[in-house]
C-alpha cells in the first residue's frame, strides 16, 4: 500500500515540477535594440543623410557633416550681444514685477 501511494506521489511531484519548469525555463529572448536615429534629426527628415565630403586646400579629403555650425561673422557677434542684453533687461524687468506685485522689497 505504500508503494501505491509512494508512486503516486513522486508522479504527481514530477507533474508539478514540470509544469513549474514550463512556466519559469521559458528561452530569454536577447533585447534587440531597436533602430532608432536621433529624434532631433527625424523632425526634420534628416536621419537619412549622410554628411558630405570635400577636399581642403592640400588637396585631402575631409568629412566635413551637414550639420556642423559655422562661426558667427562679426555682424552676428554684434547681433547675438544685442540679443543677449536685451534678454537680460527683459527678465530684470519681468523679475522687478513679480515682486512688486508679491509686495517684496526691491533694489
């Protein structure tokens, strides 16, 4: 009678175990990382692009990308400073206001 009972306990823990071996061993897929180009560029429909070559003055080719920034000539430099002054100006004064209406003290 033991060995009755015995058998069928070991069947029916060999049951459990392989369905709890089904549900934790599945195969752990590898995260492929998705191809995504830089957002920034994809607003403008630009991450297809490829940047340019050129040849410099001794005659070697350079990658020159599409996106690089060129230096401000003098008449932007002046631009820019004016711009930024302003700014400044703007937010004093806007910062001056809030305070007068919070009813704070002001320099």
């Amino acid at each position: 009678m033991l060995a009755t009972v015995g058998g069928k306990v070991s069947q029916t823990l060999n049951e459990i175990l392989g369905q709890i071996e089904s549900l934790v061993a599945e195969p752990v897929k590898a995260e492929v990382e998705p191809d995504d180009p830089n957002p920034f560029l994809a607003l403008f429909g630009l991450e297809d692009r490829q940047p340019e070559k050129q040849r410099n003055a001794a005659g070697r080719t350079t990658q020159v990308s599409w996106w690089s920034v060129k230096a401000d000539t003098d008449v932007e430099l002046v631009i820019r400073s004016l711009a930024i002054l302003d700014a400044r100006r703007r937010c004093l004064e806007f910062y001056n206001r809030c305070k007068v209406r919070l009813g704070m003290a002001q320099f």
